[in-house]
C-alpha cells in the first residue's frame, strides 16, 4: 500500500450470487439503518453493444474493363494496384467471414453494407445514411489505390471514430498521411493482419463500455452521495462516504458459508504466513460488504479509501473481483481504476494497481501492493501461484496476497490520467518476484524489465499504475484505443 495518497459456479457465477447473498444477509442481520443502507438506490446503466458499419471499396473488374470506374486511369481500362489479379471480391468474402467471427466473440453488431461502393454518389449515399442512424464506428476496408481519398471521407464523416483497413500493394508509394495521422482515424496498413483488425474492435468496444459504465468512489471525503463523470470517457463517477460500507460490513454476519469460502481460498493457497483463520473469514466478510454496495449503486468497478479500515480492508475481495473482471483499485484511486476498466475490454485481463519502486542499477522497474488477482489471465486462464499473508502496514493482520509472476511474461504497464486526455503504456516482461525479506514493499511485489528504456525512473508513471498481463502485439490495442479517443499518448509502442 502507499502511505501517500457478470460471466459459468466458478468465480464467474460466484460474481453474480454474491452480491445478492450479501443484501440478504445483511437485511436478515441488521438494524433498521442496516436494512436502509442495503436498499438498491440506482440501478445499473444500460449495456448496449458496440454498433460498427462496415463497408469495402473496390470496382468490379467488368466496370474497370469497360473504362466506367470514376478515376482517372478509367481512359485506358487500367487496374492500378492491387491489380487485375487481386480478387477483391473472394478477399471481400474472407475479410467478412473474419470479421464476423470476431464480432460475435467480442459482442459486437457488425453491419455490413451490401455491396462494396466504387461511386462517389454511393459514397454520398453511405454517409448520409451514417449520420442518420449513428453507429459507433465505420470500418472501412479499402482494396483499391485511387479510392483512398474515399476512404478518408467516409472514416472522417460517417462516425466519431473510424477503422480504415488497406492492404499491402494497394497502395502505391507512400501511404496517404491524411489517413495515417487523422485524429479518432485508426489506419492499418498490412497482409491480412486479423490480429490488428481485432485489437481495433476491441479498442471500439472498450470506448463503448466505458460511456456505458459506472464507478463507485467510496471515500471519507464525502458526507452524502454526490456525481460526476470522467470528462474524456465518459465514465459515470458516483461518490459513497466510507461509513456506508461499514455500516453494511458490520451488519453481515459470519455464517459457514462464508468459513467454506474462506477455507477454499486458504486450501488453494501455496502457504499461509501468520494469518489465523479469522482474518481470512473476515476477508470475505469484507467482499461480501463490497459486492454489497456494488449492488446498491449499480457500479461496474469499485475504488475504496481503504487503507484504515482495519479488520474491514478489502484486500481478498479486489483480488477476487479484479480475477473476476470486475475492476476494483485501491485507495480511492480514479486514474488506476478506469485504467484497469480500460483493460477489461481491451484484453479481457485483470490489472494489478500497484505503487511503483526502481532497481536503479539493474534498470528494473517493480510493482509492490496487497490486492493482486491471481487470475491474471482472465477468469478461465490459469491461476498464479500465492502465499496468503498479513497486510504489510498495520495491524491487524487482515489477509493479503503475495502473487508469483512468472518469468519472461510479457507485460504492459500503463495508466490513464482522467482529465488530462493523456494515457501511458510501456511493454516489457517480468523478470521475477522477489521474495520478502530482502525486498520490501508490499504482499504482491514484481519485477519488470520494461523495453527500449535507458533509466527505468524516466518512464516514473505517478502513483497507483496497473500492470496487465499482455504481449507486446496485444499491448497495440491500448494504442489504437488512445488514437480513435483523443488521448496523448507516451510510451515505447
């Protein structure tokens, strides 16, 4: 810690369970103000999916033959690139299947125009029709040289933002500088380079949700709940004074239930260093109280003034939500939790929030903090090994987690900085977990070689960054994301 400052019953179902148990219990336990103070007060926003038009540009070959293409080689019947042996519309068919197939496993309405357009009416036609209904995006996959122009007006005109696919060897010369450096534009120019495809639907995705979404602040700085939003996402930001979680904690009683559970996670354990049994029952009793006022506010993410809660801290329970793609951050942190929402429908990962320390002569950046997910890689990836300790700052010894990174995984450092349109990412890969004693810190403590960097402390993110299990073509999406919404981005991608 820093002294500074809905988805099969394993922990997918248990999400959705939880937080009902915890209103019952508490309503069955507690006292008129307890009973008020798990009373639903807004419900959660609405979830639409992402809506992307998607359009091809090309002439069919007969058009080009007959000199009736609008260009102007159309005086001498001529194929400029790809060429008369291109195909375009077999690479439309595959290109749509592809597409398709990503769409559906991301959750994504991808709707397709019906023909491709080589017409500047039909390009007048199609965004007219874009501004009408207003998608979220357009993608536009452009097969043809002389159509780039077109490109660009339909990406700049028909949405907010905008994808623009062009393959290798239908351009000729240089790429076009008005499609690789437009603002919200995010231009890919490749050899069917799917990955790339999907990383920029993902980063739609993620901007969709986020303006979708709700994060609770749970803070001694506020007497009454109080609203804001994030100003460049678009994030609905609710404030709750710290009194109310505790009221809803203290109103949830020990039942076996609860031991069970947290008996499971002590069984699931490598070790358990100087934490009784009670601690850990009293860790789930805390994730009980969280998941309740979850509920209570309709939020997709939590971030809680934590650190003097005592027996109530919440490290078990971000550890388990965050493995459950439920963002959760410590500390009442705004910056670190939308970064680790960003995350969640960028790369379907869990973010470890951490406070950063350096390796001045090895050049090794390091993340130390007590709530790590030992689901780093997505509620059906693999589990990390971990040690249940005590919390490193003060008594009593409530539960906390020391993960094992594992070597050589690539990884992302990022954050975002809420109201200042600004994100960072830094890829790297992990070096190791050192053990404590003789490092410091906190329970969960890692250390990265972060790439293409000199002075590991150039790169100081400020305080409370999230490291994402991520390779390094993965970490393209965040990328795209900053791009296609306006954000300044710095890093080494």
């Amino acid at each position: 810690m820093c002294e500074s400052c809905e988805w099969n019953l394993n922990r997918r179902d248990f999400l959705g369970t939880s937080f009902g148990v915890g209103i019952a219990m508490a309503q069955a336990a507690g006292s008129p103000s307890a009973s008020a103070a798990m009373e639903p007060v807004v419900p959660p926003r609405p979830k639409n999916p992402p809506i992307i038009w998607a359009v091809f540009l090309y002439p069919p070959a007969d058009i080009v033959n007959a000199g009736q293409f609008e260009d102007h080689w159309r005086v001498h019947q001529w194929f400029t690139w790809p060429g008369n042996q291109f195909q375009p519309e077999l690479q439309e068919q595959k290109f749509t299947q592809k597409i398709k197939e990503m769409a559906a496993r991301l959750g994504i309405n991808v709707e397709f125009a019906p023909q491709a357009i080589y017409q500047e009416a039909k390009v007048r036609e199609y965004i007219a029709a874009a501004q009408e209904a207003k998608p979220d995006a357009v993608l536009v996959i452009n097969f043809w040289n002389t159509l780039a122009e077109w490109s660009y007006r339909i990406a700049t005109e028909a949405a907010a933002v905008s994808v623009v696919y062009q393959p290798v060897g239908s351009n000729h010369q240089l790429p076009r500088e008005y499609l690789r450096n437009t603002p919200r534009l995010w231009y890919i120019h490749s050899i069917e380079n799917w990955g790339e495809i999907e990383r920029s639907l993902r980063a739609i995705r993620a901007g969709k949700m986020l303006a979708q979404s709700r994060l609770l602040r749970v803070s001694t700085r506020v007497k009454e709940l109080t609203q804001e939003a994030d100003p460049d996402l678009g994030v609905e930001i609710y404030h709750v004074p710290t009194q109310e979680l505790i009221e809803i904690f203290d109103a949830i009683p020990v039942d076996e239930a609860m031991t069970a559970e947290a008996m499971a996670i002590k069984q699931e354990a490598v070790a358990v260093r100087d934490v009784p049994d009670q601690y850990l029952v009293e860790a789930i009793r805390a994730d009980r109280a969280v998941r309740t006022i979850m509920s209570r506010y309709g939020a997709d993410a939590i971030t809680i003034e934590c650190l003097m809660l005592k027996h109530r801290k919440p490290c078990i329970s971000f550890a388990l939500l965050n493995g459950s793609l439920v963002p959760a951050g410590c500390e009442n942190m705004v910056d670190g939790t939308i970064t680790m929402m960003i995350g969640r429908w960028l790369w379907d990962r869990a973010g470890f929030m951490h406070n950063p320390e350096f390796d001045t002569t090895e050049n090794l950046y390091m993340g130390a903090h007590c709530t790590c997910a030992w689901k780093l890689h997505g509620p059906e990836g693999p589990s990390q090994r971990f040690v249940i300790r005590p919390f490193f700052h003060q008594l009593p010894p409530t539960a906390a987690l020391d993960v094992e990174w594992s070597p050589g995984e690539p990884v992302v450092l990022a954050k975002y900085y809420s109201g200042k349109r600004s994100v960072c990412c830094w890829t790297g890969e992990v070096d190791h977990s050192p053990p404590c004693p003789p490092v410091g810190g906190c329970a969960t403590r890692v250390l990265v070689k972060i790439d293409k960097v000199d002075d590991v402390c150039s790169i100081y993110p400020g305080i409370h960054p999230i490291l994402f299990c991520v390779d390094r073509k993965e970490a393209r999406a965040l990328r795209a994301f900053a791009h296609l919404y306006g954000l300044e981005w710095t890093g080494n991608i």
